[in-house]
C-alpha cells in the first residue's frame, strides 16, 4: 500500500445542491457512476449519513462491487467517503468538494491510497469517465 493520491476537477453545468444530491442519490448514482467505458452500475444502494454504509456494483463482463461508509457530509460542499473495491485498499478515502461558480460547481474529487501506481491510475481514468457521465447526466436533467 502506498500513499498515492489523485484529484480531478471539473466545472458542471449544474447547481451545488444537484451535484450534492447526485452523489446520495441510487437512482442518479445508477446513472453515472460506472468507470469503465462498457461499464453500468447494475446495483446502488446509499444511506447517506455519517457512519451510513453505501454499496455499488460496477458490471460489464463480471460484476465489480464498490463500497464504503460516508465520513463527513457537509450540504452542498463536501462529500467524504471511504472506498473499497478488488482495486482499492480498504483504507481509501474519496474527498467530493463542491464550489459554486458561474457556469454552476467547481466539482474536485481527491482520492487518498493505492495499491498501485497502476492502481491510482486506473481509478483516475474512471473516475474522469465518472465525472463526464455525472456531468452529461446533470446537464440532461436541465434540458
């Protein structure tokens, strides 16, 4: 294990209180939140508050289960999580920070330890695909 890090951001045409609630909600969660090009997530469960427990199933050819226990929440701003996945050691934390700007939220995730080198940089590509997904799934919603 090592103590890799990564953080991408991204502007999202969307308000603060929409990205804050796409990252709680199962029905949105279920939408966007597949990291792998011919991913979908066949399972989203949250139960978004401090010490509740959330669970996501990645699928394309075999399942990939994602899971983890909510950290800190702050409405609309921060989203803090533990990560746990067949790639992720059990003590990997995802920082969500939201910002309001013009174009709608500055959106930056951080995610802290890796097995890997290979590992960190595999999860930046999908959480990029993520942060795409979210965003075309936000942006929709406003159409």
């Amino acid at each position: 294990m090592t103590d890799l890090t990564l953080s991408l951001s991204r502007t999202i045409k969307a308000s603060p209180e929409a990205v804050y609630a796409a990252w709680l909600d199962p029905d949105t969660i279920s939408r966007f939140m597949a990291g792998g090009a011919d991913q979908r997530v066949t399972e989203a469960r949250t139960d978004p508050r401090v010490g509740g427990v959330f669970r996501i199933v990645m699928t394309s050819d075999k399942d990939i289960a994602h899971q983890g226990i909510y950290r800190e929440l702050i409405p609309y701003s921060l989203i803090r999580f533990t990560w746990e996945s067949p790639y992720s050691p059990a003590d990997s934390e995802v920082t969500i920070r939201l910002a309001p700007v013009t174009e709608g939220t500055e959106l930056t995730l951080s995610q802290v330890r890796f097995l890997s080198e290979g590992a960190r940089d595999g999860h930046r590509g999908g959480w990029k695909l993520i942060l795409e997904r979210l965003a075309a799934t936000l942006e929709a919603a406003r159409a």
